[in-house]
C-alpha cells in the first residue's frame, strides 16, 4: 500500500500544455484592479516554472515579483529561465516556501496564486493572514480547478485502490464551491468577485488527456510508483483505456472540458 507523500514534479511536462494552461492565469489577472504602490511587490504562491509567473512583470513592469514554490524541480526552471531584473526596472525573483506556512512581515500590494491552491489542504485557513499582508487597496487572487468529479480525476481516483494507491489521492473535496470561498473572503472585510468558467481545450496528439494530467494531477500517482516501472504500466494501461472511452477524439481534436474557479478579493483601501 503507498500512501501520499509531496508529489515530485517534471517541469517539462507540466510544460507541454503551457498555452492552454496560462489562459485562465491571464483571465485572473484581468479581473485584478490597478495595485496601491507605484513599486508594488508582489508574490506568487506555488509559482512553478515562472512562465506565468513573468506575465506579472509584463503588466506591473515596476514591481518586485517573488514566486515561491517547494519543488526544488520546479524553481530550478524558474530560477534558469525568468529570475533578473525586469522591462521597467522591477525584479522577478523566485525562492523556496511552503504554502501551508508562507507569511510575511513586508507589505504586499498583490498576492497571487495559480493552480496550487487544491494542493494546500485547509488553504482557506491562510486567507486572514494573507489579507492582513495586503497594503489597504492590495489585491489577494486566485485560481484553482473545479474538475475534480470530471472523469479525468474520477477515474484516477477509482482505479487507485486497485492499483494499491487508496491513500495517495486526495478525494473531491480539495477546493471550495465558488459561493463558499465569496463567503470566506467577504467576512475577512474584502470587496471579493468570485467566477467560474469551463474552458473547453481543444487538445491534440495521442491520449492528450493523460498526457496533460501526467503533469498535475496524476503526479502523486507517478511519484508512488517512481520505482516500480512494471505497477506504474499497469496503472497508466487501465487509465488510458477508459481516459479514450470519456474523451473520445473528435475530427478536429480531443475536447477537454475543463472548470475552473477564481477569485479576486481587495483589502478596503
Ligand atoms: C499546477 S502547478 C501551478 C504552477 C503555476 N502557478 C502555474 O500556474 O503554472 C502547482 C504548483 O504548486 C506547487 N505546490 C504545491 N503544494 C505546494 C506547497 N504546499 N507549497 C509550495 N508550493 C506548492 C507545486 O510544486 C507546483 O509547482
């Protein structure tokens, strides 16, 4: 029995699907208003590879970015490819923390989080003190997929207690419904707009859709059979035949309908 343990990453695979996966990031991004500071700092919370990471140098070219991220694999990309000084005399930096403990005593304007919430159990818990971090007029915002009763991860999670893996995956609970998360960040003293929105991505190539889940939400999976090449096989068989049968490739690609779910929530100037 493998029991869950922090997933490793494989930042060239999560890669794979960049374009596709920092739309939703510069949907968030468009919902955040005009920041306090006319430096502002900023941090990334579970900022990956940096790719998106460097979309808030583009639209704050003044500021000081910091993306923060515990995977080692993870923040050597970042580090490699978008770490230095910025367009408009700002910095982009990116360092190692933990979501579940990440505070600072510094004044932030904006604090942003893309697609990592759903891997921080209890997130909502830190809400408060990331408010409290916010200069009056600063901005918390985020995003985290709502897929989690999609086949993509139902399956997954239906297969693993065959496979030996009950315990690796987290269940259907790992995000908040939309109106939950409206309700928390509105008694925190927020003026909060919450959304939701299902892309449909047109994907293409052979099993696409276990190719894009191979960089996010089957990685716990991947890392609990790192060393047992012959289970990981059996695993990945099975969850590919029934991935062709849920997302059956169409004339003009394999849709992948995909919700997400965000929130943008201003500390009262
Ligand atoms: C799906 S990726 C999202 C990366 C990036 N924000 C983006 O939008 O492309 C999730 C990231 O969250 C990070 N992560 C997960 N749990 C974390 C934690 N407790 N502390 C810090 N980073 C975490 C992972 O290492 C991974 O880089």
């Amino acid at each position: 029995m493998s029991t869950a343990a922090t997933p490793t990453w494989d930042p060239a695979q999560y890669l794979r699907h960049a374009g596709h996966r920092a739309r939703p990031f510069a949907d968030l991004l468009a919902h955040v208003p005009d920041l306090p500071a006319e430096r502002p700092r900023i941090a990334d919370l579970g900022c990956g590879p940096g790719n998106v990471t460097a979309l808030l140098a583009e639209r704050w070219p003044t500021a000081h970015i910091t993306g923060y991220d515990n995977s080692a694999e993870m923040l050597d990309k970042a580090h490699v490819e978008h770490e230095g000084p910025t367009a408009g005399g700002g910095r982009l930096d990116f360092a190692p923390a933990d979501v579940r403990t990440w505070t600072t005593g510094e004044p932030h304007d904006l604090i942003v989080s893309n697609a990592t919430l759903q891997w921080v159990p209890g997130h909502t818990d830190r809400f408060a003190d990331w408010i409290t971090a916010l200069r009056p007029g600063g901005t918390f915002a985020f995003q985290v997929p709502g897929n989690f009763a999609a086949p993509s991860h139902r399956l997954m999670r239906d297969l693993a207690p065959r496979h030996g893996l009950a315990d690796v995956l987290r269940h259907d609970d790992a995000v908040l419904d939309p109106g939950d998360y409206l309700a928390r960040l509105a008694d925190l003293g927020c003026a909060a707009d919450v959304w939701e929105t299902t892309y449909v991505h047109l994907l293409t190539g052979e099993d696409p859709v276990l190719d894009w889940v191979k960089g996010t939400g089957l990685r716990p999976v991947l890392t609990a059979l790192a060393d047992d090449p012959e289970r990981r096989e059996a695993f990945l068989d099975e969850y590919r035949t029934a991935l062709r049968e849920a997302y059956p490739a169409g004339a003009h690609g394999t849709p992948f309908p995909f919700r997400r779910i965000f929130a943008v929530a201003r500390r009262e100037a």
